[in-house]
C-alpha cells in the first residue's frame, strides 16, 4: 500500500501593521505616502503629509480619496 503524501495549503499570516491607506493604494508610512502623492518633489512631502493627516482625522478628500490609517482590508 502506498502512502500519499498531500500539500497543506499554508493559513495565510495576518499582518499587525498598519498602513495609510488611499482608496486600494496602502502605504507602510506617512513619508512614503506623501512621497507617493508629491511624485517625488521634496517641496510638497511636508504639505503632502498635513493633508493626509487632516483627511485621515476629519474624513476630508485629498487627491480624490479619504484617507484612513488602520490594518489590511
């Protein structure tokens, strides 16, 4: 008698990091979320960065999108 051995698929960890996230788009910090949304220009990341904080604390748009901060959907 032969012995089938079967793959187990793996239960998928769930994350307890937090992400900012604007609408499917997740970012792992603020910096890299207002890099993202400044294209890279080192002049708007500190506008950038106040404006997400105040979508994220008022449920305002910015860039189209509420901002939230919390864990994966």
């Amino acid at each position: 008698m032969a012995i089938r051995v079967q793959n187990v698929p793996k239960k998928k960890k769930k994350s307890n990091r937090e992400y900012f996230w604007c609408g499917k788009k997740k970012f792992s910090s603020l910096e890299k979320a207002a890099m993202g949304v400044a294209g890279g220009n080192k002049k708007r990341v500190a506008n950038a960065k106040a404006r997400i904080r105040d979508s994220v604390k008022n449920g305002t748009l910015y860039c189209g999108e509420v901002w939230r901060y919390g864990k994966e959907i």
